[in-house]
C-alpha cells in the first residue's frame, strides 16, 4: 500500500507536469494503493497538425510518462534517506504503461467513472496482489 506522504509526492510531481512540458493538459487522476491513472490532453504547440488529425506537434505521451517515473522514483529514493521512507523492493514503477486515446465525450465520461470509482472497488481490482475476485474492466 502506499503512504499517504508517497501519495503526497506523486500528487505534486503530477501536477508540476504541465510546467515541464508546454502544451500539456491535465485532466483527472487518480492514486491507487499500487499503480495511477490520469488523463492527459496533448495540445499542438506548433502548426501543421497531420492531415489524418491524428498526428500532433506536442510533446509525445512516453516521454511524459518517463519524466514522471523518474522524477517520482528520484523524490521517493529522496524520501527513504531523509525521511525515513520505507526501502522499495524492486521498482517504483512497472516498466511499460497502459494508454488509451479518448475519442469522444462519452468515452471521457466513461473514463473518468472508472478513475473516480476505481477506489470504491480496490477490493476486486486486477493489480490488487489480494484481490478477492479480480474483474477485468471491457476496455483493457
């Protein structure tokens, strides 16, 4: 389970994102005992969106995600020596990550109920190690 100072430090490094990397967005997240979600807007910060629509200019999404692993790794390594943090055993972090673009309303609706209810439902989530009855969710 994570502490709530840990929770308190991956909360802030999260939201300092946006001023690291212009043209960056966030939208709601979440942090659970053992993993996090959120929502990520990636705005164009440069003319010439591609013709398909799907191509933007903006910072690309894994190096967001590799910005926050290692900043939130080095601030817990931090916290461990001069706060008294309980050692890791292994990562902070798995090595990949899960992304799903949000093509419309609905679905960002859709989402964010998942986000928001994900704690109310810990108790029968996958990545929880004592789940009871692990239920996986129909878009993952």
């Amino acid at each position: 389970m994570i502490p709530s100072t840990v929770g308190r430090m991956v909360d802030l490094v999260w939201k300092h994102v946006p001023r690291k990397f212009k043209g960056v967005e966030l939208g709601d997240h979440v942090i659970m005992p053992n993993h996090f979600h959120a929502i990520v807007r990636i705005k164009a910060v440069e003319a010439g969106i591609g013709a398909d629509g799907g191509a933007h200019s903006g910072v690309p999404l894994h190096r967001i995600v590799q910005w926050f692993k290692t900043r939130t790794t080095n601030e817990y390594i931090r916290g461990v020596r001069e706060s008294n943090w309980a050692p890791l055993r292994g990562r902070l972090w798995q090595r990949n990550y899960y992304e799903h673009i949000i093509r419309n309303a609905r679905e960002l609706e859709w989402i964010r109920d998942y986000m928001t209810t994900n704690p109310v439902r810990w108790d029968t989530d996958p990545e929880n190690p004592a789940a009871t009855s692990a239920q996986h969710e129909p878009w993952m």
